[in-house]
C-alpha cells in the first residue's frame, strides 16, 4: 500500500473522533478527556493478529469490530461503561485503499453502535501480518468494578448467553466443520466466533450486585479458573448444565466428541459471574429484562483455588488450564 | 518461544505493575485509574514495528525504552504529566526468554525513572515482526495542555535541545556512515536515535507559557508544517540557527551534502514551541534551570500555513511535507 498517512487518517479515522471534542480530530499529539466528577477510569488493551486471532481475508469491517468488541468486552467485564478507544494498526503494504475504506466504515458503525469515539491511534507500515491494538477506556462510578477476586465460598456461578458457539465458529470455518450441518447453524456459529457481543448492559448491572466477573476469551474452563485462583475458593462446574445454542446442540448431535470443544474453547465473550444463591433470582430478571440469559452452572467452595467438574454424579478435578490459544500463544495481561 | 503467557506475565511484567493499586498486579480484565480532582486526561498511543522504527537486533532493553519514550514525549508536547501506560506485545516465536526478560528490565528500568507504571496491556504471537504498541495516560491541570493549533502571527518559533543528531543516528549504522567520523561522536548519534529523551519537564514548563508546540518526530520541517496548518499561520525558519550537536557538526564537516537530512530526518523527539516574543527570555531561562537550552529558529507570521526557510537572506518555500518516514510508510494520528 502507497498512500500518505495524514491524508488516509483524514479520509477514514478522522470522522470516527468527531464526537469528542477533546479528540482534536485526530490533529495533535495527544487528546484530553474530561474526568466526571466522582467517576474513575477503566483502561484495558489487547492486540490482534492476522492469522492468529482472525483470518486474514475475513471481511475488513468484521476485523475491526471484532478488535473493538473484545475490548469493550473486558470493560463489560469490570462493569465499566465504555466512553473511548485508541487503536495502532501496523498495516502490510498489499492492503489496499479499498480495505481500508471498509475496516474504517466498520470500525465506525461499530463505534457508533456501543456510544465510543476514537479518541487517536498512530498508523504504521509491517512487512509481516496485520497487527490492531486497542487500549479501551471506560467509566465507572467512584471506582467501583466487577473484580475476579470476589468469589465467596457459597457463591452461585452463572453464565450469559450460550458457551462454545465461538470454538465451533472457528472449527466451521475448517476442515473439522461437519458437512451435513445445517447452513443456518454454520452461518450462526461463524457469527458468533467473528463478531461477538460485548455483555456491556449485563456488567452494568452485575456491577454491584455480583460479587466477581470475568469474560469468556481464553476458553470457560480456564477462564473459571482464573476466578477460582484470584478468589482462594474452589469452583464446583456441572458441565451438562452449560447454556448450548440451537445450533451447538445440531454441531454436537453430529459431532458428539466435540463436546468436551465447549468447555475449551474460548471468544464467547459471554460473563461468567458468581453471586450470592438468594441474589440469583434478582440478577437473572434484570438481566432477562435486557434481553440477556442468565444460567447457573455452578457454585463456589471453601477451598484453595481449584477447578472441579461434576459428570453424572462423580466429582474431578480439571487439570491443566485447559485454555484455548487461539490457534498460537496467546494470554493477557490487564 | 514456547512458554506459558500467564507465567511470562507474572514474571516480567507484574512487578512493573505494583506502584499502582488500581493496576490489580495484572490479573484482572482492566485496570482502574483514579482520577484526581481537577485533573483531565491525556492519552495518545503510538506502534513500532521492527525493521521499520527499530533495528531487530538492537538491545531489547532499549527497544522497550524507545518504545516507552515516543509515547512520553506525545504527552510532553501536551505539556501534560504522564501517570500510566498499557502496552501490547506482538512477539516473534524466534524470542527467547533471556530476549524477553532483558525486554522487560529495560521497560521497568525505563518506567521507574519517568514515575510510570504498567496498568496493562497483552502478550501475543505473531509469526510477523515484532510490533509493540503503547498507550500512555497523563494528567493534565484543569484540561490545561499544549496544542499544536495556538501559533498566533507575530510568535518566536523555538526548539529545546538539538536537532538532526537521530537521523545521522540512523545513518550511522548503515553503509552510509562516514568512516572518519570519530568513535564518541558516532556513539553519540546512535545513542539519540536509539534512545530518545522526552521533554517531559520542559513540555509542563511550557504549558500555559508558550502559545503550541509538538514533538519532532516525522521531521523538523515536516512537523513545523502541522504548526503551521494547524494554526493557519505563515512559519519563517532560518535554517542556520538550527540548533546542532558537536558530534552532528562533525558529521557534516565530514559530509556537507547531508545537511539537509537535519531539517527532514525525524526521531529527535525535541519539542518545537512558539511563544510571545517578550516571553522567549523568561521561558529560555526556565528551561535552563531545567538543563534544556532553548534556541530561536524563525518566527510566525499572518499567513495560510505556509513554511519558508530563509538561506544568506533569501526566503523560498519549503514545498512537500519533507518528512521522514521511519524507513517505511508512517504516519500519527492523535
């Protein structure tokens, strides 16, 4: 790609800024944001590769969304409302104006949709994969946040949404995919992999009344484990209890030994929260209230941070994180 | 590299976390800045790719440092204190663990001396080149920051420092470099493009004294240009009163042809500023205090962003942006 870069940030990126006017429109050194009073800022990254944590001819729109939404993702995960992005794009030099174009136009429907301007960035060159980083910021009131710490002994886990559509969006994408799946399943479950949906009013409202949270990317198992280690309790998982979609349910009656897929694989980007048993009836109609399912799965011991799975009555410890890679390493800092 | 992320994580990365409470030693989704009251905001974020804005095989600890430092220096130009940074690492399988750990002692040496720390970030594979990217978060007074737009008709143009010393810096581990230059001076110049000093004491003096500035990194002319635009002002430079580096002397007593690689190479990440010319002394004096000697270069006058340099007393334009680009395609956006 040939292209001068203050007029390719003028062209696409700088519209996607307009609605904060301490973004300057893109033209300075840095943006001012504005602290509410009594609010405190939230601020996670994650980057995304080419090849490792989407394909590289998945439809432009779709990669930037996709970069957005698993940040937004993490501050739904701490219950923080989303107010502003920065994203770098280390760019390859065979991408053209055209693809730019649409991973713009994408990124800033998708801006638009969750209430998020983008607040800078920087645009690179790479001889290698498209690389995306995105530092996410929110707001949460007085600095209160869904931690992964909070698990009580006692605890209900739940979940939202339905677990494993991603690991089998992946696969469908594959030689793995069954032939005789339904095309509607296989189109939902590509979705459900490509374009997740950040749980933002569900962390909201988990935000205050549950006692942790996290979300789904590394893989259920694993990522229960994170609260089971940050927490000190022990985590007791009824795997049959977990939500399936309609169409893991159709993947998995063709494909039965891919079930054990459900608890591995990861980017659901659904929350796993735990609260107290008399709060789960509460929580649950708040969120049934905004169109989002809770289902309990599980429940919380007094223990030492272990992982234990409950298959027709017997009791196991989950060895091993059990996470999923991405197809490459893959792991998170903040 | 084949190595556990989370265990990578806690090893190198966690303890460049612990001056911040809010930063949760990295094991949660986000991270929680409190905001002090009265104070806003200021964010920028910028990548680096290897091969492109570093060498792949320089140190890694002064990678991690140069990494860190471009992005200060952003916040420098906005005369604003930095707090925080999140970082992104896209990482070669070929990095070693003694490669990582250098990187990150490096990043935390660097992060302490400029009272920063790590709120978080995220570790990937990638089978392209190293390609960091960060986002640093400062404060600023009431909003109160240093634009690039306040160039007023009339204002002494200046620079901190000396200019050029990174593009010979460059230049001087190519072919390109001339061999009689002496080995200190040649040193010297690796050691400015390798490891920039941000301005960060002379941004916050700057900031409400002096009327805009920027940081040089695309160029000195090229980012006299935004200066110019964006304050929709004419900017007259005197070529000759660029302030220079004796060893950047040396190189051009050895190489006259290159002197205008002083007015286009980039990387210095000195600030540029423009202020009342009754106010040059007092600021002068105050960055002297600070050991940053500021130099007068040209002067701003009623204009349409136009930039002219003046040569044995003849004025010309300086037609195109004249800018670096980092050895490929580069560009800022905020």
């Amino acid at each position: 790609m040939s292209w001068d870069e203050f007029g390719l940030i003028a062209d696409h990126f700088r519209p996607l800024s307009l609605g904060e006017p301490g973004a300057f429109a893109l033209t300075d050194d840095a943006a001012v944001l504005s602290a509410a009073p009594g609010r405190d800022w939230v601020v996670t990254a994650d980057a995304l590769v080419a090849g490792v944590h989407f394909l590289a001819d998945d439809p432009p729109g779709l990669i930037a969304a996709k970069a957005l939404r698993v940040n937004l993702s993490d501050l739904a995960a701490m219950g923080a409302a989303p107010r502003a992005v920065l994203m770098t794009c280390a760019l390859p030099e065979t991408l053209d104006r055209a693809w730019l174009a649409a991973f713009a136009k994408g990124l800033g429907e998708d801006l638009q949709a969750f209430g998020v301007v983008l607040a800078g960035g920087d645009v690179v060159a790479t001889p290698g994969p498209l690389c995306l980083s995105i530092t996410a910021i929110g707001e949460a009131e007085g600095g209160r946040v869904l931690r992964r710490n909070g698990v009580r002994a006692g605890d209900i886990l739940a979940v939202t949404g339905t677990i494993g559509d991603a690991a089998f969006g992946l696969d469908a994408q594959g030689p793995e995919a069954p032939p005789e799946l339904d095309a509607p399943s296989r189109d939902f479950l590509i979705g459900r992999y490509r374009l997740p949906c950040p749980r933002i009013a569900a962390g909201r409202i988990l935000n205050g009344l549950a006692h942790a949270a996290l979300d789904v990317s590394d893989g259920l198992f694993a990522d229960i484990r994170h609260l089971a280690e940050t927490s000190c309790v022990d985590i007791v998982v009824d795997p049959a209890r977990v939500p399936l979609s309609d169409a893991a349910r159709a993947w998995l009656a063709l494909r039965p030994a891919d079930r054990e897929r459900i608890f591995t694989g990861g980017d659901d980007y659904e929350l796993v929260f735990s609260c107290a048993p008399e709060d789960f009836a509460d929580i649950a109609a708040r969120l049934d209230a905004e169109g989002v399912r809770a289902t309990a799965i599980g429940r919380a011991e007094t223990g030492q941070g272990r992982l234990y799975r409950v298959d027709s009555g017997e009791r196991k410890p989950v060895e091993g994180a059990g996470g999923h890679r991405h197809g490459g390493e893959n792991g998170r800092e903040g």
